[in-house]
C-alpha cells in the first residue's frame, strides 16, 4: 500500500469517527437502549459477572446472551463514565469497520482509489449511521468483528499465516452472536457458486467452512441452549410481542433500502455484483454476493430484523462498490483530461454526502430517543422515596432506565427472551395506563405485583397520555409530579385487587 | 486405519461398552424401587400390560376409558407371562444388544467399509435415542428388531421374509412403508433381487392391513400419528429424549454428500434416507430407525475425515476432538437425566393423589401425566398420547386457558366443567415451562382465593385441591 494511501484512510477514519463524535455529543444523554447494556456493564465492574440473574428485570428473571461486547465496554469502563463509554467506544469499533472494509476492498479490487471509496461509502450508510450512534449496540461491535473474519478468511486462502487469526476471531464471532449462524449459511452458498461458478477449488476453503459450521453448531446449541429449548425455532423472533415482530421483522421496500443503504453504495454494489456475475468473476466478490444473498433472503422471509439485515447488506454492497469503482476510476484515466479522476472523485463525495444529509434531519429524532431530564429526575426520586424490594411499571422502552436510575424492579423491559406469555403481559402493562375503572386497573396492578407506577414525559407525549385515568385517592393516589408541561406523575398502588370479587 | 487385531480387539470392546452403557442407568434405577422408571412412557406402557394382564381387556384404557391399539408387544408379554422386574430391567437390555448385533451384521452385508461400521456402532451406542429406548418399556425397541430382522431374512432371500412383512404391516404402518422403502431401493441399488419375494411381500403385507383396517377394530393408522414437530423435540441438547445429536445430525448430511460425491449412484439411497429422517420429525416412532442410518452415514463421515489427507492438519484434530466431546457430552447428559428422571419428591406427591376419589380429575403439565396415571391410579387431564384423540386441540386451549387466567369465575368454571379436583405444580413449571414468577397466571388465583387449599407441598411439588365454593 502506498504511503499516500495509508494517510487517506487514516483521514477517512478520522473523518467518519469525528463525525459519528459530533453527531453524538450533539445529543444529551444516551438512548433507552443503551441502559440495559449499562447495567450489565455496572454489574461486571462490580461483580465481574453480567447479570445472568437479574434480580430487576421483570421483577426478578434469568438471562441468557453473550456476555463478550459487555466485558469489551467493561475494560474501558474502569477509566470512562457510563456517559463517555457509550458514546465513544462503540463509536470507535465501528469507525474501524471502514478501515476492515478497506483491506477487503483491496484484497479483490487490488485498487486503492476504488477501496478508499469503499471504506468512506460504509461510514455514511444512513441506516447503519443512525442505528449504532448513541445507543451502544452490540452491532457496533460485531459488523467490525463479523467483516474481520471475512477479510482474514480471504486472506487464509493465500497466506496460511492468517489461519490463526481466522480462527481466533471466528470462535469470538461465535461466541458474540447468533449473527455467526448467518455467516455459516453464507458460507454454504458460497461454496454453491464457486462450484457451480466453476472456480478452481481451494483445498483449504472446504476445511476452513467445514471447521466453521462444526464450531458454530456446537456452540451455538451450548450457549443458546436454554433460550432454543424455551422458544424453539421462534427464537428468531426473539419471543417479541407480536405487535413488535411486524415492525421488527416487516418487509423490505426498494424505496425503504435506497433510503437505508444510500444511492451510491446500492448502485455500485449491484454494478459490481453485475460484473461479477457476468463479466469478471471473483472468489472475494463471490463471497461477498454469496452473503449478499444469504441476508437478502434471510430477510425477505423475515428472519432477520430488517435495519440489522439492511446494516449488513450496506455494507456488503459498498465493498462490491470498489468493484465497480475501480472501471470507472481506469476508464476516467483513459480520459486526456489531466484532472477527469478528481472530478470523479469529487462528485462522488458531493453526491455521497448528498445521500447523508437526511441524517442531520434524523438528529431530531436521536434527540427524542433518550429519557428526558424529568423523567430521570423522578426515577432517581423513586430510588430515594420508596422502600428497596418495590416494583415499579413504566413503559417497556423505559424499563431498563428505571432500574438503572433507581435500582427498582421494573414489571416490563426489552429483553424479552424467556417471558412467558408475554403477548398478554405486554397488552395488559401497555392498556393500564387507559384503563377507566379502578377494579381493572389494580386487577392488572395487583395481578403483576406492581408497587408504583410512573407516568413519564416521554410515555404522555408518546401515546397523548396526560393522566393516569384509573387514579383515586385511596387506592392510586398521586404522590407525586414533577413541574413543567407534561411532567412525570407517580402513583402509589395502596389496595389489592379481591379475587373473590 | 484400524489394523485386523485392533478390529478383533475393538468389536467386544465396542458391545461391553454398549451393555454397561446400557445397564449404568437402568441398575440405578432398580436400586429406587418399584416406582422409579426411566422414561415417561415406561409408566404409560406398565400400567397397560398390568391392566391386560389383570382385565384381558386390549382395546381400551380403562383408566382414560379411551380406545388403545392394539398391540402384539403386550399381548406377547402377556402370553410368556413375563414378570414386570424383567420387562422393565432386563428386556430392554436384551432387545438393545441384538439390536446391535443385526445392525453390524446387516451394514456389513450392506457394504460398508469395515472402518466405517466400527464408528457407526460407536455412533450407535453413545446416541441418546438408543440408550432411552432400550433402557425404557416402548414399543419401538419390539418394532425395531422385527424390522431388522426381516431385512436380514430378505438379504438372505428367505421366504420368511414375506409372513414377516406381513407381521411388520400389522405392528406399525410407519415402519412396514420403511421397510418396502429399503428393499425395494436396495432392489434398484443391487440389481439382485428375488421378484417373488417383494411381490409376495407386498401383496401379505396389503392383505393384512386391509384385514386390520375393515375387520379388527383397532385401526392401523393409528400407530402413524404425526407429532406437532418443533426443533426442540428433535434435537437431544435442547431437551427432547427421542432426539437427536445436532452434530451428528450435521455429519449425516456430510457423510451423504460424501457418498454423493464418490459415485452418484448412491443419490436414490441418500435421498431415501433424507425422506425418513425428515418423516422421522413428524412420525417420533421412526426415529429409533432413522438413528441407525444416521449411525451409518455418520460413521462414513468420520473415516473419510481420519483418512483425508489434509492441508491443515491441526484443524481435522481440532474438527475430531468437537465430534467426540459432543458425542460423550450427549450421551453423559442424557444419561444423569434419565437416572434423575424422577426424584422421590415426584413419587411421594404422586402417592398422595391415590386419596383422591376415583372420578376426579388432576390438572399438570402433560408430561406428568403417565407417572400420575400409573402410581396415583387417577385420571389427568392431558398426557403426552392426548395427541392422538380428536379431542386433543380442545383440550389444549382448555390448557392454556387454565395456566393463565386470572378470572376465577372462569376459573372455577373450566375446573367443575371437567371435573378437575387437584392442581398439580412442579419445580419445572414454576421455573420457565409455564410460569416465570410465584404469581404468574393462574398461581395468582391459587395463592389468593379461598377457593384453593394447598394440600401438598414439598420441595419439588405443590398440589392445590379446588374446594369449589
């Protein structure tokens, strides 16, 4: 790689981190999200476990996942606040995904110009910019993580010193998240079209993916098992209450993936699938299509969520972009006009940047995404008024913050894997706060064992909620509102509800 | 790779290990006591050869009063008078040992490389579903044995082989389509096939179903039910019990597009085998075969990964070491959950409920079912075979309804409806099987209405008596 070279991806790095920085300082606090990555964060650095058994969530539960993102933020925990780690580590894994989609780019367009594209392309996809920005997901960890292992499992191909890395960083796949399944399948294909696409056969290849799926069955049963018992095949779906699966899990729209992905990438990712298809064809751009391929269906039958299937896809598609790209930049070189290859260049940032711009208007919905002061403010007042073992119900969104803000059991939160018969939980927890008479209220309440109820800023401007209509004075009294429009309300439940009744 | 004295040696080595495989569990458990078998279905089959020896009666469970099958197992049980302590003990056992022997005998006549029915007998022995049927009163283990041995009759080109078929026709519908699946693809394969004896085959077989369906009462599609698949049901680390092992699942496809790639004659053959293991999600009683195609294909696998030759040597070690900590780690943890089966915390609860009077109902998780029906003596509202009866969809709304209401109106009316008196909660269902938390659905109602009485409760088990005021 030439020096110059080099310093441009250092510049795009800087670029696309700086950015990321600037947008998510620009917000307040850090996004609902965030908290439940927080408190096993918090539990660790206490502990050194994550919070298997959460004594908080849903009143008490245990959890199965991978505890390795959380442990990585840990490390840097012992030096940064909750606030800066959120904001700032997992900002810098997936500033390094540019960087990985560089080498890959490079390693089959053997065209820096071209993979320098490539890697700024993927730092601007919109749906992958808005997704892992201010939240800490665990996807700004394993996109970088899930590319390294494709990129060292090109590179094993021809160097067999890469083997060890391959390895080391496919068993940390596997061991991070179900995404390393998805990767398994991709695989599979690409063994498909390099047999059918009548490529020379690597010896290698067949013992690296067989290795692969080996560890990747085995490990995933071991670590997932509980969680595959409970659910099934339906673990997939993440035992979401159904009104959430078809947001989560709805269709795919062309205009929805050029909106997500981005004119640029989508165009030059599927000229150089076209030109891998039918004019030059490439191992690499073959593996690369083959999971292109993979997510594509995984998502068009609705088994995986489609931002995290689209996150994928954009970034598979502005590697193949360098594809493209380099014809263009060779073609342009033809050209007798001595600065042609800049004004490419150019256009491509401005039209790149074009594609950006709506993520500046998206600031406004970050900003809306996270719990205001007020309702923070009456869930540390929770934490400092009523006794330590009381349940309090918000908002399942909000679940997470109340326990993190005010170590209180919360009756609902995000992590639905393992609830069972959540539909009615969720339906039920979600309607109390509609609920006209007082007996169906505190059946609900009494029924989950709720102590207090908030009804925050955020769930009032959500859902035009402005009180609590079961309230009464004895047995829902107010006990306390914050000032302001909208401001959060507490409630204390004093009565159970008579079964005999 | 194994030279002859080692085969010599390994062979025995490979049968003892599979009989102390075998006996490991079921001594344990003789030691518990009458009450303590290994399997769910062991109390369900007890109970029925005790009620024929006792009633005669074949066609019905008296206890359920629901029609059963019939079934030539317990009538031939019944005509050698075997004692209980045998069946459940030491037939088992027996059946598991020539069960092993008839499948090396026929892979070996079949063709496969000799290396290759060594790890298939390996495969065999550690595989979960073997050790439980033939450490458990089932059917399968009969079912099986017949089958086998009808195709060692029909590679011998013996007669026999045509009043055997007929024999398997009558047992189990699902097994005499497997066994007309294999001879007649083995036919094709070989080229070496005695005409008289397929057709003769064929047509005793149709006859004696025919006779099956239109003469006796009991009708033989009864024996074909297919079972609401899920991917925990077949997949042993997931928790089913005729189940498979994910790896080996893995290294029977392998082990196929190997064969597939060595000569694409084998294709009719593997594609077969693909069909009944896919029937086998669906019909549970094939899965004991399917385990010994598995075994077959799994086995192939292994020999050709030991003898490939391979650019990165130290990933075929690390690929073998995965394949034998799955194979020790699902045969151990099948093995410590069936001598855990039942603890007598169950068994004490179980002997409580003979107080109840005769006509009333316990309502529990529908694997409790055959254990309260056979040391209560009392009728439950589901049991793993509801499945089988029309009345099966009904009752599972009726179910859920039950573990999640919170109206004791509705409650109590659903309980008097189907005369439901007892309420028995285990550890299992408190802790994820049904309920997450003490107070989860219907726990609710239980801990907070007059209407309920704890009548029992011990570390394990709680029973509630519904008063019904």
């Amino acid at each position: 790689m030439k020096r110059n070279t080099l310093i441009w991806l250092i510049l795009i790095f800087v670029l696309i981190l700086g950015v990321r920085l600037f947008f998510t300082f620009s917000i307040d606090g850090v996004s609902y999200e965030s908290y439940s990555i927080l408190r096993n964060v918090d539990s660790i650095k206490d502990s050194g476990l994550p919070l298997f058994n959460d004594a908080l969530s849903f009143g008490g539960r245990e959890k199965f996942f991978s505890p390795i993102y959380h442990y990585m933020l840990a490390i840097f925990g012992f030096v940064l606040s909750d606030f800066l780690l959120v904001k700032i580590i997992p900002n810098i894994f997936i500033s390094l995904l540019s960087v990985i989609v560089f080498f890959i780019s490079l390693h089959f367009s053997k065209d820096e110009e071209a993979s320098l594209l490539s890697a700024l392309f993927v730092g601007f996809i919109p749906v992958l910019f808005n997704n892992t920005i201010n939240n800490a997901s665990i996807f700004s960890f394993v996109l970088p993580l899930f590319f390294l292992v494709v990129y060292l499992f090109l590179k094993s191909n021809q160097d067999i010193n890469y083997l060890n890395w391959l390895v080391v960083s496919m068993i940390i796949l596997v061991a991070s998240h179900p995404m390393s399944i998805v990767f398994a399948l991709g695989l599979l294909v690409y063994l498909l079209f390099v047999k059918s696409m009548g490529f020379r056969e690597s010896s290698k290849e067949p013992e690296i993916v067989l290795f692969y799926l080996m560890f990747v069955l085995w490990a995933t049963i071991l670590v997932y098992k509980v969680a595959l018992s409970a659910h099934g095949f339906e673990i997939i779906w993440q035992n979401l209450p159904l009104t959430l699966v078809e947001q989560t899990f709805g269709k795919i729209t062309l205009a929805g993936s050029l909106y997500a992905i981005g004119v640029l990438p989508l165009i030059f990712g599927l000229s150089g699938l076209y030109k891998n298809l039918f004019s030059k064809k490439s191992k690499a751009a073959t593996l690369m299509m083959s999971l292109a391929i993979t997510f594509f269906i995984l998502m068009f039958l609705g088994l995986v969520q489609v931002v995290v299937g689209l996150m994928f896809l954009g970034v598979i598609l502005s590697i193949l972009s360098a594809y493209a790209l380099k014809d263009h930049i060779s073609n342009l070189k033809k050209f007798k006009f001595k600065y042609s290859k800049f004004i490419l260049i150019l256009i491509l940032i401005i039209l790149l940047f074009a594609s950006f711009v709506p993520n500046f208007f998206l600031l406004d919905t970050h900003k809306k995404d996270i719990p205001s002061n007020n309702d923070i403010n009456a869930f540390l007042w929770i934490k400092n008024n009523t006794p330590e073992n009381s349940s309090v119900l918000v908002l399942a969104e909000e679940g997470s913050v109340m326990s993190y803000y005010s170590n209180r059991k919360n009756v609902i939160d995000e992590n639905y894997l393992l609830i069972k018969n959540i539909n009615r939980r969720y339906s039920d927890l979600n309607s109390v706060y509609d609920e006209a008479f007082l007996t169906s209220a505190l059946r609900t309440l009494t029924f989950y064992s709720v102590n207090y109820v908030v009804l925050t800023e955020n769930n009032q401007k959500k859902f035009d909620r402005r009180f609590f209509r079961a309230k009464d004075n004895v047995c829902l009294p107010l006990i306390k509102e914050f000032e302001g429009n909208n401001s959060p309300k507490i409630f204390k439940v004093n009565c159970l509800f008579n079964v005999e009744n | 790779m194994f030279n002859t004295k080692i085969k010599k040696n390994v062979l025995p080595f490979i049968f003892i290990a599979g009989l102390l495989l075998l006996l490991t569990p079921v001594l344990l458990s003789l030691f518990r006591g009458s009450d303590f078998l290994l399997s769910e279905e062991s109390y369900y089959h007890i109970r029925i050869i005790d009620q024929y020896k006792e009633t005669g009666v074949y066609d019905t469970d008296l206890l359920l009063n629901r029609p059963i099958e019939f079934n030539f197992f317990y009538f031939l049980l019944y005509f050698l008078n075997i004692p209980n302590i045998i069946i459940i003990n030491m037939l088992p056992v027996i059946m598991g040992l020539i069960c092993l022997s008839l499948f090396y005998y026929l892979i070996k006549e079949f063709g496969v490389h000799e290396d290759a029915s060594i790890f298939s007998l390996i495969f065999l022995i550690s595989a979960p579903i073997f050790i439980y049927t033939f450490t458990s009163v089932n059917v399968e283990s009969f079912y099986l044995i017949c089958l086998l041995f009808s195709f060692v009759l029909f590679l011998k080109k013996s007669y026999w082989v045509i009043p055997f078929s007929g024999f398997i026709a009558f047992l189990n519908i699902a097994y005499f389509i497997v066994f007309f699946i294999v001879i007649l693809s083995f036919s094709y394969f070989n080229n070496k096939f005695n005409k008289k004896i397929i057709w003769g085959s064929l047509i005793t077989s149709l006859i004696v179903l025919f006779v099956n369906l239109f003469l006796f009462k009991h009708n033989p599609f009864f024996g074909f039910f297919l079972n609401n698949f899920s991917v925990s049901s077949i997949l042993i680390s997931l928790g089913g019990t005729k189940a498979f092992s994910s790896i080996t699942l893995a290294l029977f496809f392998i082990g196929i597009f190997i064969l597939w790639k060595r000569d694409f004659k084998f294709l009719l053959i593997s594609l077969i085998s693909i069909l009944i293991l896919i029937s086998s999600f669906f019909i549970e009683s094939l899965r004991i075969f399917v385990i010994l195609e598995i075994s077959v294909f799994s086995g192939i696998c292994v020999k050709y990964f030991i003898s490939k030759k391979w650019n990165v040597a130290w990933l075929k070690e690390v690929i073998l070491l995965i394949i034998i900590c799955s194979i020790i780690f699902a045969s151990l943890v099948f093995m410590k959950y069936e001598t855990n089966f039942m603890s007598s915390d169950y068994v004490d609860s179980f002997r409580f409920l003979k107080t109840m009077n005769d006509d009333e109902v316990v309502f529990s998780y529908f694997a409790n079912g055959f254990m309260i029906q056979k040391i209560a003596g009392k009728k439950t509202f589901l049991d793993s075979y509801s499945s089988a009866y029309v009345t099966y969809f009904d009752k599972k709304n009726i179910e859920n309804e039950l573990f999640y209401t919170r109206d004791l109106k509705e409650l109590k009316e659903i309980l008097k409806r189907n005369k439901i008196s007892h309420i028995l909660i285990d550890e299992r269902m408190l802790n994820g099987l049904v309920w997450n938390g003490p107070e989860d659905g219907v726990l609710f109602l239980l801990s907070n209405s007059n209407s309920f009485v704890k009548v029992f409760d011990n570390d394990a088990i709680t029973i509630y008596r519904f008063v019904g005021n």
